[in-house]
C-alpha cells in the first residue's frame, strides 16, 4: 500500500490490523482493524473497474451523426411520446454513440419503463450511418418477441431485421452470410451471437438486454466482433446506487426513473388455501371480461423429491376447473417453434390461460394479460417475483397478482411482505439486497462481484467512497496493475 494513500486515509499497518482482528486486547481496535481489510478489498477492486474503463476510454471508436432521415422517420411512427426520463436517457446514449470513444452504458430501469423502444432508436441511427446494430437477449422467447416487435416498427422504414437463435436452423447459413456482408441492418438473437462461426462485417452496436443473465466472458465474446463497436448493456434489475458504482464502475449509467402515462398500479394480494375457489372464480370473471390468466409454477413436471405443483399436472388440473377455456402450457424445455406457437396463440387471444414456469419471466409483453397467479411463491427469490408480475399491468386495465403458496420461513415471509407493500423496483431490490447480500443479488458467477471476505458493499458506503477517491489518486499517479500484483476483477485484460 501506498505511503500516501495510508497517510491520506489514516489506515494502520496491515500486519497490526490482522492481529488485533484475531486477538484485540481491547474492543475499540477492532474497528479499525476491519477497517483497513475492508479498504484493502475495495481498493483491489475499485482498481481493477478504473483501469478497465481507463482501458475502454482510450479506445477510440466509431463517431456517429445521431441526427438523420432514418432516426427522424422512425420517431414518427412511433404510436406514443417518449417521457421526460426517456428522453433524457437517449441524449446521454447518442452523446456518447457521437462522441469518438467507444460507448460503455448501462441502461438501468424497473420492468414496463421503455428501455427496449430507447435502445431501439439508438439501433435505428447506427444503421442510419451505415453500421449493423445487434441485440441479445437470454432467452429464444425473448428474441422472438423483440424479433416480431422491433420487424414491425422498422420495416416501414426500409430496415431489414434478422432472428438468430439456438435452433434457428433453416436460414442459418443464409443469415451468417448476410451478417458477414456490409449491408447496414439489424440482428436480433440469443447466446447464438457470440458463437465463433458468427462473423459480422460493419458491427458498430450492441445491445445486451436483461445484461444480468449473461457473465462477463459472454460480453467480452461480443465486444471481440468488432473493435470499435459501441455497448448499451440493459437491465430491469434496478440495483441501488452504492451496488451500482461498486459493481459498474466501468460503465456510464443511465436510469429511465418514469413510467409511461396511463399504466395502472398492481393489485398484489396473498392467497391462502381455503381461498382459492374464490381466486378460481375471480380468474373466470376476468376471462369473461375479455382478459387472459398466467399461473407460474416452479417445477415442469412431478418431482419425488419435493412436492410441489409442477405446470404439466397444473394445466390438467386448470382445464377441469375452466372447461369453458382453453388452457395452455409453455415451459423451457420445449422446442423453439412450439413456444412460439403457444406465446402467438396466447397473444391471439386463443389461449385464456397460460400456465409456465419462468421462462416467462423476462421481457414477456402482452397487455391483455391482466392475472398473475404465483403458485408456491414461497420458492421463488424476489426480484424473480417481481420480474414476474411486471409481466402483466402492461395495458389500460387494472392487473392481479396473486401469490399463494406457504411462506413458512422468516426470509419466505419477508419476500411476501415486500411483494404486498411495493411494486416500486427499486425498494423490492434494496429489500432484497438486505434479504439475500450482494453475492447472491446479483450471482456472484454472472456479474463477476468477488467474494469478498471482510468488505460489506451494503454498510460499507463510506469505505467503498474512500477507495474510489484512493482508486482515482493511484491511476493519476500512473498506476498499473503489475506494480501491485493485483487481481483484476471483472472484464478480463488482454
């Protein structure tokens, strides 16, 4: 350590503060002490977010025109306004797609806010310029949404969108050949992206959609497409901002913190058992007003081991209670065409009733779907729960959540208590960061947080502000990270 980083932040000694961590002859040194360890650790890593970013700052990158016929053709079509906070959001994204460095942003707001139609301008003006946009996203549901939806909002403006999925394979020799060509267009697709058959030939955007499902060697696989390529990494995670600055310290932030006009607030109410014949009753009401029911189980089939409702018995089950309907079922071990067969018939209108497991979880957008059924909820972490229901409350009408289920347990019921009292996402995080900490939160394997031993990125707020500051001082002071034998965190250096 520095002489003037321990001067400066009056740290002691390393050595005295491992002993007097394990043996303190008096208590008031052990603060001090797990000071200093904290420091160290946070320091490390706070090191490893500047130099990478100091590394992705002097990569000079492609200089965009953000203004053009094709970006002002496309805002035209749109059938809605951006709100304030999205408008805001996308002059940071295309000051930073105009500016000569490549672009490092996160894009971070609750479920239902607008950040896919946001990224999709940014798409629309790197093609206007000549360049293919991209977009992955982690499941082939997903992809194919953002497929049908992003095809019918550019088509009109002369811009060809191509799918490539896992078992995409009729086209697929055709489509790698168009990416290889020149032409500007957009490609929309799944992990098949980063495979290394996959070559593009003018990539200048990427866009990584709920950037938390994917690890860090998936966007470093992606950033290797293309040398000067811009990144706009999504995500309806809403991490709080001491998290966020310890954990995207590399990468620009931009929060949409608005909702679009005329969304209705979701009604989330617990189910209990004996209530469920009325839960049943109020479902088909719904149905006969025209609306359509998701039930979520956490389990595809009967398992010996845990009794819990498993989605195959539970559509038997559903379809003796609603004769009347038509009850489908849709979960991730299903073939491609058959899941978007069933999510087109539900979006028709033909299925009354999905029910699935969390393949549905992310990105699903049919406003229609005003009922949310959680079948043993108890099972599920929060923010899942929360991903789930912003699956409905996506039209005009008043949307139902019900969780039913038994929390026995005192994290269970605390998960329950969050969900009944909030559909802000930003408190369901905190609340779930203080539920699970931040390894769990996130997954210490996907989002590359180390593990730390002594440093605690929830209360440690002031130390992770110090270690910024210390961070910032030695890359001034021409820091590198040999001269400390540090372990580089996150993005691997080359």
């Amino acid at each position: 350590m520095p002489d003037l980083i321990k001067e400066k932040f009056s740290l002691p000694p390393l050595k005295e503060s491992i002993v007097n961590l394990h043996f303190p002859k008096e208590m008031k040194v052990i603060a001090n002490a797990r000071h200093r360890l904290a420091f160290d650790e946070l320091l490390n890593f706070e090191l490893s977010l500047f130099y990478n970013r100091k590394k992705i700052d002097e990569t000079s990158g492609i200089s965009f025109d953000p203004d053009g016929e094709l970006a002002e053709k496309f805002k035209k079509t749109l059938p809605f306004s951006f709100t304030k906070a999205q408008d805001k959001v996308l002059k940071e994204i295309l000051a930073d797609m105009k500016d000569r460095r490549v672009m490092n942003r996160m894009l971070q707001g609750d479920v239902g806010c607008g950040k896919t139609v946001v990224a999709l301008y940014a798409m629309v003006v790197a093609v206007q310029n000549g360049y293919q946009a991209a977009i992955m996203a982690p499941t082939e549901i997903l992809a194919n949404q953002h497929y049908n939806r992003i095809s019918s909002l550019v088509s009109d403006i002369g811009i060809e969108v191509l799918l490539l999925t896992g078992s995409e394979r009729k086209n697929r020799k055709e489509i790698l050949s168009r990416l290889e060509g020149a032409k500007p267009l957009m490609i929309i697709g799944t992990h098949a992206l980063i495979e290394e058959q996959v070559k593009f030939g003018r990539l200048g955007l990427v866009v990584i959609d709920e950037q938390h499902r994917f690890g860090v060697e998936q966007r470093m696989a992606l950033r290797k497409k293309s040398e000067k390529l811009d990144l706009l990494v999504m995500t309806a995670t809403p991490i709080p901002r001491t998290l966020a600055l310890t954990l995207y310290g590399d990468l620009d932030r931009s929060v949409i913190d608005e909702m679009p006009p005329g969304r209705t607030k979701i009604i989330t109410r617990y189910v209990q058992e004996k209530e469920r014949a009325k839960l049943y009753e109020f479902v088909r009401g719904q149905i006969a007003a025209g609306r359509q029911a998701y039930v979520v189980c956490p389990l595809v089939e009967e398992s010996e081991k845990i009794d819990l409702k498993d989605a195959e018995a539970e559509v038997e089950v559903l379809k003796k209670i609603f004769p009347e309907h038509k009850v489908g079922l849709i979960h991730g071990r299903m073939k491609g065409e058959q899941k978007e067969k069933i999510m087109s018939d539900f979006l028709a209108g033909k299925i009354k009733i999905l029910v699935s497991t969390t393949v549905i979880e992310v990105g699903i957008d049919i406003p229609n779907s005003t009922i949310m059924v959680i079948e043993h909820s108890e099972r599920f972490g929060l923010s899942q729960l929360h991903q789930l229901r912003g699956r409905i409350g996506r039209g005009q009408e008043q949307s139902y959540c019900f969780l039913a289920g038994d929390p026995g347990s005192v994290a269970a019921k605390a998960r329950i208590e969050a969900m009944l009292k909030t559909t802000d996402g930003f408190k369901i995080a905190e609340a779930d960061l203080k539920l699970r900490g931040p390894g769990e939160f996130l997954g210490v394997r996907q989002s590359g947080l180390p593990n730390f031993r002594v440093a605690d990125i929830i209360n440690d707020e002031d130390i992770i502000r110090e270690a910024r500051e210390a961070a910032l001082m030695l890359i001034r002071e021409g820091f590198s990270p040999q001269s400390f034998n540090l372990k580089i965190w996150g993005d691997k250096l080359e």
